[in-house]
C-alpha cells in the first residue's frame, strides 16, 4: 500500500476520531435533552471506531510480516466462504427475530409510523435477498 494513500486514511480516520469527541462533549451540553444521549452515543461510536482503525494502522505500518499475512487472510477464498455462510446464518436467525419485534411493538402500543417502518425495512431487506438471489441465479 503506497504511503500517500496510508496517510490519506489517516487523516480521515483522525478527523472522524476529532468529529467523535466534538460529538460527544456536545452531547454533554443537552442532558436534560433526548438528543444528548444520542450525540454522546454518537460520538462515542465514531471515536472508538476510528481510534481502533489509528491503532491497527499504526500496528500494521509497524509490522510488515502481520499486515502481509493479514492480507492474505482477507483474500483467501475458505475464509471468504466461511464469512458468507456466517452472513447467512445470520440473516436466518434475523428473519426469526423479526415477528415477535413487530409483535412487541404493537402490544406495546408504539406508534404507527413506527411499526409501518419497521415492516418496510424487513420487506426490503427481503427485496433485496430475492433480487441478489435472482441475478446469480441468472449467471449459473
């Protein structure tokens, strides 16, 4: 990886670090508001993400061995295989907890928009299963 485009990631991962604690003293500013929480959570989120991408930068820049090896691990087509059937797993046991959410919603008299809201969401999250499925399909 050339080393203009390593210090152009860290720029920008210093920056979303920056953004993060600027979210989260703001938060710290609307307490008694519902929108501290969320700026707080926020901020939080960005800096712990994108001090854990400055860390594994810096570990890798430091260790050519490891970030080789790393790079292989991310490539390598068992791996890869095992991510994917992961995933699936995943979207099966999502597709379970889907019903008794939208169960809980209604008995506990959440608003409409909500529910509404969250039923598209998972009919499109099922729209865009059938329309991969459909185009691979295509190609076998």
């Amino acid at each position: 990886m050339s080393s203009k485009k390593l210090d152009v990631r860290k720029i920008r991962y210093f920056a979303v670090l920056l953004l993060g604690v600027i979210l989260g003293v703001a938060g710290l500013f609307f307490v008694q508001n519902r929108w501290g929480g969320v700026l707080v959570g926020l901020g939080a989120g960005l800096f712990g993400m994108a001090g854990a991408q400055l860390i594994t930068e810096y570990v890798m820049q430091r260790n050519p061995g490891l970030q080789r090896r790393a790079t292989i691990e991310q490539s390598d087509e068992r791996n890869i295989q095992i991510n994917n059937y992961a995933k699936a797993k995943a979207f099966e046991f999502g597709t379970f907890l889907a019903l008794p959410y939208f169960l809980i919603l209604v008995i506990a008299d959440v608003q409409l928009w909500i529910i509404l809201l969250s039923v598209a969401l998972y009919v499109a999250h099922y729209a865009v299963y059938l329309w991969i499925l459909s185009r691979r399909m295509r190609d076998v």
